[in-house]
C-alpha cells in the first residue's frame, strides 16, 4: 500500500473538538478549522498530504477504536486538540495498537519546540541546563509534556517546580496520572506554595496557561539573566513590553508577531517527514530530543542573542534539519 497507493504519505488529523487553541471544549465541527490549518502547513512546510478528521464523541475507548479503524489508509496519526488527562491515554493505547506514528502534538509538538528555544536561550545566558531553576506554570498536557522532555535533557528535577492555577503542583490526591509521575520527581516532599513564591530566584519561566498571569511584579524577583516563554495561544502570560519592562533578559511566545517564536510549528512538518521517510512504526522519545537539538543548532553560537535564540519556522533550513535528525534517530 506504501508504494502503490497515497498511503504512504497521508497523515490524518484527528480531533473531538474538546481543547481547541484558545477556545477550548467547542465541539468536532467548530474544531475543524484549526485541523485544517493544520494540514495546510504540512502541506506547506513538510509536502505531506494531512487530512482533517473530527470525531463526534467525547467517549475515550470510542475515540480510540474509530482511531485505530483507520489504521490502513493512513502513515501517520497527529492527535490534536483532545483535553487532558483523556489525550494521555488515548495517545498511549493508539501508540500501543498501531503500526504507524501517533504523536500528540499538543504535549510533544509543544515540548520539542520549548526545549530547542531553551537550549538557544542558555547558550545566550551563559548558563548549563542541569544548574538552572525551572519553574512551569501550566500542568496540563503541553506543560507536564515540556517538564519531563526537558528533565530527559538535563536538567535537575531538585531545581524543577510546576505549578497550576493555584499553587505549586503537589499531590492532593486528585491528581492525574502523568502529574503524579512528575510530582514524585520534582516535588516529592509534597511541599505547596504560591506563584510567587516559587518564582523568586528563578532562572527560567515557562507558561502553557492563560493570558496576563505572569504580568505580576513577582517577575522582577526573577535570577539574572531571567528567561521567560510565555505560551498562552493566542494571549501570552506576559506580552513583550511588559517582561522588558519587569527586566526579563530572554522573552519568547507562540506568537508570530514577537521575538523569539517558540511554535510547534517549527516541528511537526519535519518531524513527520522524517518519520515517513524511513516508514518509522513510532515517533518516541530519542526522536523528540533529536528534533530539538536539530531546531537549536541551526543558529550559529556567533549569531545567537536575546532576541534570536530560535529559527524562524519560515526558515526553511528547519524542516530539513528535523526531517533529516528524525530520520537518523528512527
């Protein structure tokens, strides 16, 4: 089928619609715009055919058998847009079952691209990964997804601290399963606490939150040299002018409109071409690290600086770096 029919380069969208961009639960149908999207710029950045598919349930096992179903039209499945914790493990059963690449985008897509612009970022810091302290603000599944790539990059879970809406993450036994997973490495003493608190000394700052929430003067209480990406889509925690003015060195968003544009779209075009040049059955995680590293090494060391820690996604050495790492590391 790979090599008679369109399958081999066919990857299909999926969505329920339950946490669209910005939007969140708004349905399949209204979904469907951002799937589309999406599959124009595989098409533009990866010249992969994607086709958008929204399923008309929020029940997680018919979700997943609809999935697997259609298995054999496709080389690849991008799951989108599903809200946590149900996209753990609807991702982890598919992975399971089928031969072909699944790859939540919204948890790995996201993290892929959070660790190259942090890799560019401390290189201009003149800072080491395993020295610094992390704070992420954002539990769910694009911020536990950036926690635990960057901890298989390095860095120190003592110096780790996530937080959700309120607080410091700690185990209240209400927790999901992947956030206990990253408790138990980063928090295991179970100790609660507030923003605030928890960002004094901070030497990096990461949101995948809500908008305005990192426009607080605990900011300024930040290590020297302060790294700050803020990733709320389409409102960050903290626009441009506000971290400048709050005297944070490094600052990066999701947006186009800013320095520093740390998007999964610099990501899942390369990626997935790597993955169905050599008929990859997975995306894993040595895939993801190598995917990173090709985004970060692309800028020179001589032409880093704080507002150029990361390709452009127009770049068009990008795909080619990811598809190639990619491919490599399958």
């Amino acid at each position: 089928s790979y090599d008679l029919t369109r399958r081999g380069n066919l990857v299909a969208v999926v969505t329920d619609g339950t946490a669209v961009l910005g939007l969140g639960d708004i349905g399949p149908e209204a979904g469907m715009p951002v799937m589309e999207g999406k599959s124009a710029l595989y098409k533009r950045f990866g010249n992969i055919d994607a086709i958008p598919i929204v399923i008309n349930t929020k029940d997680k096992d018919e979700f997943i058998h609809t999935v697997q179903l259609l298995e054999k039209s496709f080389a690849g499945i991008n799951l989108e847009d599903i809200s946590s914790p149900k996209c753990y493990d609807i991702e982890d059963e598919l992975k399971r079952t089928m031969n072909i690449p699944v790859f939540h985008d919204d948890q790995h897509g996201t993290a892929i691209a959070a660790l190259a612009a942090l890799l560019g970022a401390l290189k201009v810091a003149g800072k080491k990964i395993e020295d610094v302290k992390i704070v992420m603000n954002g539990a769910g599944a694009a911020g536990t997804a950036i926690a635990r790539l960057i901890l298989e990059a390095g860095a120190d879970p003592a110096k780790m601290t996530i937080l959700n809406s309120r607080g410091i993450l700690y185990d209240n036994g209400k927790r999901d399963r992947v956030q206990l997973e990253l408790i138990k490495k980063v928090n295991p003493e179970n100790r609660q606490g507030t923003f605030a608190e928890a960002v004094k000394g901070a030497d990096v700052l990461m949101g995948c939150s809500a908008p305005g929430v990192f426009n607080n003067d605990a900011i300024k209480e930040m290590a020297d040299k302060s790294i700050v990406f803020a990733m709320a889509n389409p409102v960050p925690e903290i626009m441009y002018e506000e971290a400048k003015e709050k005297g944070v060195f490094i600052y990066g968003s999701g947006r186009s409109d800013m320095p520093n544009q740390v998007n999964n779209s610099s990501v899942f075009p390369g990626l997935f071409r790597g993955a169905l040049d050599v008929r990859a059955k997975d995306i894993n995680d040595p895939m993801n690290a190598a995917a990173a590293h090709a985004i970060a090494n692309l800028i020179d060391e001589s032409e880093l600086r704080a507002d150029y820690i990361i390709p452009d996604p127009f770049d068009p050495r990008v795909k080619e770096a990811v598809s190639a790492a990619v491919a490599k590391a399958a």
